[in-house]
C-alpha cells in the first residue's frame, strides 16, 4: 500500500467505530469498539470480519477497547455518564 492510499477494512459496523487495537506483538488480528454497541475481530492481513461480541444492557457505546498480552482476550469500555 503506498502511502497516502485507504482501504477500508472494517466495513460491517452499524455506527461509528470510536476504538481500535492490534493484537501486539502478534499483529494479525484487529478489534474494532463501536457505537453500535459491539466488539468486532478482523484478520488484519485480509480485513475478513471473524466474529462480533454485542456488549451487555448496561453498555452504551463501546468507547476503549484492546487485547490482553496473550492475545486471547478482548477488553472494552463505555461511556459513563
């Protein structure tokens, strides 16, 4: 990719995607938070959607998100009042 292009990756969000981390050191997965209420995971070498986690009641709009060291979990937050 030369710089300065985009490619969108993380089409599939109903709303706005506000938190996004890589799985570092590994790098090949990306986590998207969105004020849809969602955690999504993507491949980040393709861009392919994996899997999505809709956050619970309580939850307004996920607003931080990221992986533990493993890489095996996911970590999000919402916007408190």
């Amino acid at each position: 990719m030369q710089c300065g292009s985009y490619e969108p990756i993380v089409i599939g969000h109903k709303n706005v995607v506000y938190a996004i981390a890589f799985n570092n050191p590994f790098g090949d997965k990306i986590v998207t938070g969105s004020f849809d209420k969602t955690a999504r995971i993507w491949d980040a070498e393709t861009g392919e959607f994996e899997c999505q986690k809709r956050m619970g009641k309580g939850c307004r709009l996920v607003t931080a998100i990221g992986f533990s060291g493993s890489g095996k979990y996911i970590a999000a937050s919402d916007a408190a009042e």
